[in-house]
C-alpha cells in the first residue's frame, strides 16, 4: 500500500483499489464494502487491501501514536 503512511481507514475513506476510486461506506473487523462514483458497490478484505501495494488512502487520517 501506498499514500498516507500509518492512516486509518474509517467509512468515509477516499483510496484508490484496483484500478478505480473508491469511499468506504462499511467497515467490519476484516472488511470493508466500498463504492465507487457510479453507485457500484465492492467488498474487499482489509488484508487484501492493504497487501495490494496499488492501494493508495488518498484522505486518510493519520493514526495516533501509542502511548
């Protein structure tokens, strides 16, 4: 994965996946369901997208340091 280092994927996550553009609209444990500009819907597994070294978070909100 590209873009944003360390950001975190909430719905409303703008990325680009497998060749298109995509906003998070649902978020589980180990998935996401995605849509596209036309209304087209995807589910991806958060693994697989994040493994994709083409997947960019393009509005990501940087992740908190532990403390």
């Amino acid at each position: 994965m590209n873009g944003t280092p360390g950001g975190t994927i909430t719905v409303g996550t703008r990325l680009f996946f497998d060749g298109g553009l995509w906003e998070v609209t649902e978020l589980t444990a180990t998935a996401v369901v995605m849509r596209d500009a036309l209304g087209g819907l995807r589910q991806a597994s958060i693994s697989g997208l994040l493994a994709d070294p083409a997947t960019r978070l393009l509005d990501a909100t940087p992740a908190e340091p532990a403390p």
